[in-house]
C-alpha cells in the first residue's frame, strides 16, 4: 500500500443553524490551490490548480483526524453525505452532518465557536516537482 501524505492549512469553515428540514453541514474549502502548505522549518508545497485533473475520486471520506472509524461524511456510488466540488480557488466541500453521531456534533460546535479552523487532506503522489529556493 502506498504511502500518504497528509497537509493541513487554515480555511473558512461554516457550520451554521440548518433551515426547517435542511441537513446540518459543514462546508468550506479543503483544499486551496496556490497557497502554501507549511511542511517544515525548511519545505513548504503548493497545491497546482490542475493537481486533480486526473485524479480518481470515486469513493471519498471526510474524516475526522484521519480516522477511518470517524467518518463525518462519503462519497461514493452508494452514499452522497459529502459534496465536493474544484473550482477555482481549490477543492469545495459540504458535509452533511448526522445528528445522532456524538463525534460529528462535538466537531460541529467547534467549528461553530471557531476553534476548528483547519482542514487537513491525505493523498498518495502520482508526480510531483520541487524547487530549490534561496532562502
């Protein structure tokens, strides 16, 4: 199995109260294209606008701390509890929050108090190019 590599950098996330009948959601930008990912004292990455243009999404989670057993929201053939969409500005999501899932709500009222403000992305790499800077 591959290795992934996992980044994170503040995003605007929303949690809001939901219209009558609307799911919970929290949505916001996952991943901005163009910004830089601090990786250490020494490296930092930018995500390329085209980084996804053949990328195979076909079965996606929201996670929370990279967790498998704390699925917030999937998207696959079956389940559609997490949106996405690559724009722009980099990759959009909206997760539908279940109610009855104690780990989901906690994490929505942080978002909600703005104490949760990153968004962190795991990936295996395909290709990728660096260059040495001079400082």
């Amino acid at each position: 199995m591959p290795d992934i590599t996992y980044r994170s950098r503040k995003t605007e996330f929303r949690a809001e109260a939901p219209a009558d009948g609307q799911p919970m959601l929290i949505e916001g930008y996952f991943i901005v294209f163009g910004q830089p990912y601090y990786v250490d004292d020494y490296c930092e990455e930018v995500i390329d606008r085209h980084a996804f243009d053949n990328a195979v999404m076909n079965d996606v989670r929201a996670l929370i701390d990279h967790n498998a057993r704390l699925v917030l929201g999937r998207r696959n053939e079956e389940v559609q509890t997490l949106e996405f969409e690559i724009d722009d500005t980099g990759v959009y999501g909206r997760i539908q929050i279940n109610p009855d899932d104690t780990d989901a709500m906690s994490l929505r009222a942080r978002v909600l108090r703005r104490d949760v403000d990153q968004a962190s992305f795991g990936f295996i790499e395909r290709r990728w190019e660096y260059e040495d800077l001079p400082d």
